[in-house]
C-alpha cells in the first residue's frame, strides 16, 4: 500500500533564478551613483564575455524601482549609499519590491556592519568596493544567486506537507492577515472553515495507518478540486483542513463548504484492495473585519465541535 501513496503536486520553487546557474545569460541591476564605481564594475563584466552578464547601470533607488517594475533580473548590485536611500533602508525597498531576487551589496570600506545588517535581512553576500577582482566578483553573484534559489527552495519546502502536498500551517498567520486585507480592498468578507474527517481514528484502526495517508491525499485532493481556485486550503493537522474564502455571504461559503462534505460523502475510495468511504464535519465562520486569527480559528472550532456533537457530517454556521 505504501506505493500507492500518490506523488503530490508541488508548486515549481523560483525556476527563474535557474539560469544563471548554467552560466546562461544572466541579467544584473547595477545601483551605484559614483560613476567611477559604477564604470569599474561595467567594465569588469565586459572584459568576461564568457561570463555572459548584462548591466543595467541606474544611479538611484527611484530609478532601480522602475527598472525592477519593467524587466526582470537574475541579481541586484546595490550600493549601500545611494542618495535617495541609505543602509537596511535601500535594501529593505528592493524586498518589498520583489522578495526573491538575490541582492549583493556593494560597501565602502568602513561599511561591515551596515553590510552584515543586510546579509541578516536576507542579502546573499556583499563586495567591498575596490577590494575585487572580475572573477570574485562574478563568483560572487553566481554564488548569491545559487544561495537565494536553496534559501527559497527550503521556505517552500517548510511551507509545505509533504503527505498532501498542501501548505501546512506555518505561514497561516500571514496568509490570513493577506486574505484580510484583500477582502476589505475588494470590500468582500472573509470566511473562515475547518473541516475535520469523521471517525477517521476508525480508518486507522480498521485499515492501517498506511491507508488512512492514502484516505488523506485523496481528501485533501477533493477540497482542492471543489473549493474555488480563489480559496486557501491548508493542512490544519492531522485530519483536519482549514479553508479560507473570500466571499459575499455566509449562505454562499455554506453552500461551498457543503458542496465539499457530498464530494467526500458520495465518493468511494479504492485503496488497494479496500473500498473506502469518508464524511466530514465543518465549522465555518465570517471573519470581522480586524479579528485576529487565533479568535477566528477558535470560534471555528466550536462551530466544528457543534457539528460534531449534532451528528456528524454537516457544516455548523
Ligand atoms: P471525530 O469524528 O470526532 O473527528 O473522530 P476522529 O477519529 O476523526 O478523531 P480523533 O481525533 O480521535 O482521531 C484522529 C486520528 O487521525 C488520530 C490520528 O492517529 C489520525 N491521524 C492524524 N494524522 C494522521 C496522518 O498523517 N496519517 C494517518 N494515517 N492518520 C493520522
Ligand atoms: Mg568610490
Ligand atoms: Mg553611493
Ligand atoms: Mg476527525
Ligand atoms: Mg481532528
């Protein structure tokens, strides 16, 4: 049974760092306002026409914002003093602009700390400006942006259950926080549902534990085919799922959730030779509109205790 658990479907992790990798063309953002410094390095990667790296060369933030807004780059050098952004600060605005490109700071000579503040914020390295050569400097961002596609892989991978293939409950904090702003923009309401498997500790006992991670897969599979694409479904523990919803009604999310629990209560699961069947109880509630989400999951679970407590496979509102 065991080869019967099924490969999940995984969201591809920052493929577009991969190029530079290959020593394929790789696409640099140079952020430096001291033209001197910033003729240096263009000519570094122009002596290398092995190393295929293109430049861009801007000399300030403002700029580097609209070039990152209209193309794509493998890496960003960026100086740590630029006159329209100092230290964490500059490096703190191309995050938030994009949160995976790999960036290498460039620093004076008297500029460690500033340069290790960054590294902590999740800079790939940095380069002491006039203490490099052309090959250093290209192993340097080849290295930065090898680094930044594993740091990346393994924030996925933490994300990840690797049972369903589902986000687990790492980020559900955020991910809600996200989901509630988003309603408030789009001036929706947020629903909140926990669906928990019923008597599932019986397909454990009855089957083995093997075939209930089958029975899970298989699960979590009909949330992710009902639920719509806009939803959030997480794998909130061991047999229970959390399902986020953005919505303009309570009726309305009712009706998704009870579509999920007769998708589960009509199908019949071949396993092996076994031929099993599952429901599903669920608590669902509306988020207020600056609830935090620990309240909001709690009063979920009593709507799915409520459900549990009046029978079973039924959605409690
Ligand atoms: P209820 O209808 O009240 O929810 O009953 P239940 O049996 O579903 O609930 P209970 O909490 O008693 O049991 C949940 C079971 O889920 C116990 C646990 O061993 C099982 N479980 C949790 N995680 C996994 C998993 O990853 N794989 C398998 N096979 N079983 C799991
Ligand atoms: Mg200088
Ligand atoms: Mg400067
Ligand atoms: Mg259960
Ligand atoms: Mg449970």
């Amino acid at each position: 049974i065991i080869n019967e658990l099924e490969t999940q479907h995984r969201e591809p992790v920052a493929s577009r760092t991969g190029n530079c990798v290959s020593m394929k063309h790789c696409r640099v953002l140079l952020i430096e306002d001291d033209p001197m410094d910033a003729s240096i390095i263009q000519r570094s990667f122009q002596k290398q026409d092995k190393a295929n790296i293109s430049v861009d060369h801007v000399s300030n933030m403002g700029s580097a914002i609209d070039q990152l807004q209209a193309n794509s780059y493998d890496v960003a050098l960026v100086d740590i003093n630029l006159p329209d952004a100092r230290g964490a600060e500059s490096f703190e605005q191309l995050r938030a602009l994009d949160s995976c490109l790999p960036i290498i700071v460039l620093t004076g000579q008297d500029d460690d700390e500033l340069a290790i503040h960054a590294i902590q914020c999740g800079a790939q390295d940095y380069v002491a400006k006039g203490h490099f050569t052309t090959a250093s400097l290209i192993r340097v961002i080849r290295f930065a942006i090898e680094r930044q596609r594993m740091v990346l892989g393994y924030l996925a991978e933490a994300d990840n259950d690797p049972l369903t293939g589902l986000s687990n409950r790492r980020n559900l904090q955020r991910r809600y926080s996200r989901f509630l702003a988003d309603t408030q923009t789009m001036g929706q309401a947020l629903f909140v549902a926990l669906i928990d498997l019923d008597r599932f500790k019986e397909i454990n006992d009855t089957y083995g534990h093997c075939v209930g991670d089958v029975v899970l897969q298989r699960s979590a599979r009909v949330l992710v085919e009902t639920a719509s694409d806009s939803s959030s479904i997480v794998r909130f523990g061991g047999e229970e799922f959390s399902v986020m919803m953005v919505g303009d009604s309570l009726a309305e999310a009712r009706e998704q959730i009870q579509t999920i629990l007769k998708r589960l209560e009509e199908m019949t699961m071949q396993i092996g030779d076994y031929e099993i069947r599952v429901t599903a109880s669920a608590g669902l509630v509306q988020a207020g509109s600056t609830e935090n989400w620990e309240d909001v999951f709690s009063r979920c679970d009593e709507m799915l205790y409520r459900a549990k407590a009046s029978g079973r496979n039924r959605v409690e509102a």
